[in-house]
C-alpha cells in the first residue's frame, strides 16, 4: 500500500476516515478559516499523472484535509483527553505534549487533560501508573527538555484492557505519539473501542526518527536529528584529518531507511561513504568497500570519513541469531562495531596503516530537544491533531504529504516503511556529493594515473 501503489491502483484503496459520529457542535475557534470534509491533498503534484487521472476520468488518489471543522463532535466542556508517548525517545516528544495541551485548553476549552505515564504500560492497571494531570502551567517550559515527561516504553499490552482504563476515566479522546508499533497498538485499541460503540477518538502523532512513514513526507525530529548527526560526522571528520590514514566512521539511526545518513551526508559534504540499508555492499572483491578504502588512501587523500546507518549490511551477520525488542521490531546487528574490526583486520593483513575513529551518538541524536523549524512542525502537527480529535475522528495518523497537513488511516501509515529509493533524486544526490562511487570502480585511481 505504498503511494505508488496506490496511484497505479487507486480503485483498490479506500483512504476515508472513520468517525465515533457527527458533529453538531459549533467549533468555539473564531477568526480560522476552517476545513471541509471534502478538501483533499492530492498524493502527487506530477502533472503527467494528473492529466492521466483528468482524461480517464478516475479521481486523483487524495488524502483528508487536516484542519479544524466549523462543527465538532466532542462538546470541549465534557471531554476528558489523554496522551501517551511510546517507544524509543525522539526530539521534539515534549513539544507535541506541551502543543497538544495548549490547543485543547486555550482554542477549545478543555480543563481535562491527562499524561499516561510510560507508553501503553500506563494503561494497563497491574502497572499501579496513575495519570499525570496536565495544564499550560505543568508544560509551559517543557520543550526546552529532550525526551518526554511522560516516560515512555515497548511492549503490546492487551487492548481490551487498555480500553477499559479508559472508560474507566471516562476518557474520551486519546493521542498516541510513536512510531510503526505504537500506531498498531493504536488501531487496535480504535478497533476496540468501535466493537464497543464508544465515542472514543483515537489520533496518530507519527514518531519515527528514521522519517520512514509510508504516506507521510515528514516526521518530527528528522531535521534536529539530521542536525545533531551534522555536528558528530564534522567531529569524526577533524579526527580523521588528525591521523595518517585516518577513518572517522560513524553509525547513525535508520533500522530500515537511511535517511538521517543520507541527508546527514549532504549537509555537512564531508563524507566520503554513505551506507544505507535501501544499497546493498560486499567488504571483499574488486568493487567491495575494503578496496574502495584503499583506492580513496591510493590518490594522495590520508583521511576518510564513513556514515553507515545502523540497519546497512546485515546481510553480513548472516549466522547471527534473530532478536526482537518488547515491540517486535527486528534489533540489528552493530554494523558500526563489525565495520570497525573488519576494516582493522583487512589494513593490517595488507600492511597498511589505518586509524580508525569511531562514533556512536545514536543515544545522544535521540534524546536531544527539537530545535528551529523541527520545534514548529511539533506545535502544527499537534494543533491538527487536536482539531481532527474534536471533530470527532478516529483510527488516523495526523501527517505532512507535499507540504499540507493530512489524515491518514492507521492502516496504511504502517503497511509499509517509506525507504531511500536508489535510482532517485536524493541517492543521487549522495553519490554527487561523496563520490564514493569513484571509489568503489576504481575510477578515482585511474584519474590519478
């Protein structure tokens, strides 16, 4: 169900979104232009494919408009909101909490307002976790933190009982902010909900650092983690040029999608090689990554600089056992570590010096606060979130597609992890900026020559 899919069958996907019912009740928001319904984002701007669409006729595939509506479903007066932060950490988590409770109080009106500590854990009552009440005075100096003043964990937990607690607390809507995992769980307590008739809304704030949602074009905290991994490569880089045959090599987030690691590599123009999980590598060989080491050190250079995004080359553990975190996902093997001792091994067998300076910041990129545009993106994806909950919506992720904010079905957001194509723009423009495919044929010795 990735974009493309859809565009080349769009008869076959159904990208409406669900409601816990109608709206009848007049938005207190003044002075907005509000959102209809039937305003949609359209899933591309390719003219070709446009008039394709116009001349036979079909609809453009679309999305839902975010925004807020003239009518709401929630009367702000009787709503009892609830958010919850699950997975691994990510900047800008406490931004969208801080956001999140300033549009429900001061746009809306809404005196109830609860913190479910530690991800789903909090809403499963064998855990004794007891909600945090949540104001503007509570959050007001939050975002200058990283991380989440929730706390935050992986792990299922049942839905039936997670949907009790909140009809317990008479909850009535719920924010999830994460990532694949934590919209799943998402859907499934919607799914609950709806098998109870509850007007319950359930809303999807996309969290993946990796920015690999299908059908959403940006997540909050790519760009300060891209930013905060700018800063380590230029580090590894000085290093590097301190050493004869320096190597500063360092291993950035991106389990399945290398964006960090490609956008990283553009930004600072330092790199010399950029491995991404989408661009399979050999070590051995004529066109491996040993001998393209050794062609870059042939032409005079005497340091390299090398980013590999931490789900690169696992192809190369090909006897090491499967492992899953508490969520599921499939934990990588440490391709930074192995590269290290590979590359070591391969100098020394050859004769030739190498010093190789290796950085890990994975912990540091993903524990910092949002910063600049990242922080402004937190506070409009939660303003949506927010006006897409009173209007009553429900199994949705809020999301970003060309530029406009959008309402995505649970569902298709996490059918597919949008990946680094190798025969597009932004590959391209790595291999322009690295030249490391100069390294890996061999061309660069044979200008040299």
């Amino acid at each position: 169900m990735t974009k493309e899919d859809i565009l080349e069958n769009p008869g076959k996907y159904d990208l409406s979104i669900e409601t816990v019912g109608k709206g009848t009740l007049i938005s207190p928001m003044n002075g907005l232009r509000f959102v209809d319904d039937t305003q949609r984002e359209s899933l591309t701007t390719d003219i070709t494919l446009l008039e394709k669409f116009a001349k036979t006729g079909n609809p453009v595939p679309s999305l839902e408009a975010a925004g807020p509506r003239h009518t709401i479903y929630h009367d702000p007066a009787w709503t009892r909101a609830a958010i919850v932060t699950c997975g691994g950490l990510c900047p800008g988590l406490n931004n969208v909490i801080k956001s999140i409770v300033q549009v429900l109080w001061f746009d809306y009106g809404v005196r109830n307002i609860f913190g479910i500590p530690y991800g789903y854990r909090g809403l499963n009552p064998k855990y004794g976790y007891a909600p945090m009440v949540l104001d503007p005075d509570i959050v007001d100096n939050i975002q200058e933190d990283g991380g989440t003043i929730l706390g935050s964990s992986r792990g299922e937990q049942d839905s039936s009982v997670m949907v009790d607690t909140l009809m317990r607390l008479n909850i009535n809507m719920l924010f999830c902010i994460g990532g694949d995992g934590t919209l799943r769980g998402a859907r499934d307590i919607a799914a609950e909900i709806k098998r109870r008739h509850q007007p319950i809304s359930v809303i999807g704030i996309p969290k993946t650092i990796d920015n690999d949602l299908n059908l959403v074009d940006r997540t909050f905290g790519f760009e300060t983690a891209v930013l905060s991994a700018c800063d380590v490569i230029t580090s590894a880089h000085n290093e590097a040029n301190g050493a004869f045959n320096g190597l500063g090599l360092v291993k950035l987030m991106g389990r399945d999608s290398g964006f960090i690691a490609a956008d990283a590599a553009l930004a600072t123009t330092v790199v010399n090689f950029c491995l991404i999980p989408e661009v399979p590598f050999e070590l051995e060989g004529e066109g491996g990554l040993f001998k393209a080491l050794e062609n870059r050190y042939a032409i005079g250079k005497t340091h390299a600089v090398m980013v590999v995004a931490e789900g690169a080359g696992q192809h190369l553990f090909k006897d090491a056992p499967e492992r899953k975190d508490a969520s599921g996902n499939i934990l990588k093997n440490d391709i930074g570590e192995y590269l290290m001792a590979m590359i070591n091994d391969h100098f020394a067998k050859i004769g030739k010096e190498i010093n190789i300076k290796y950085f890990d910041p994975s912990y540091t990129v993903r524990s910092i606060p949002a910063k600049g545009t990242d922080a402004i993106f937190c506070y409009q994806l939660s303003e949506n979130a927010v006006h897409a909950a009173m209007a009553g919506k429900t199994n949705m992720v809020v999301g970003s597609m060309n530029g406009n904010f959008t309402h995505i079905p649970i569902d298709f957001a996490v059918s597919e992890r949008r990946k680094v194509q190798p025969n597009g723009a932004l590959w391209h423009a790595v291999l322009g900026a690295t030249r490391q495919q100069d390294y890996f044929t061999g061309r660069s010795a044979k200008r040299k020559k």
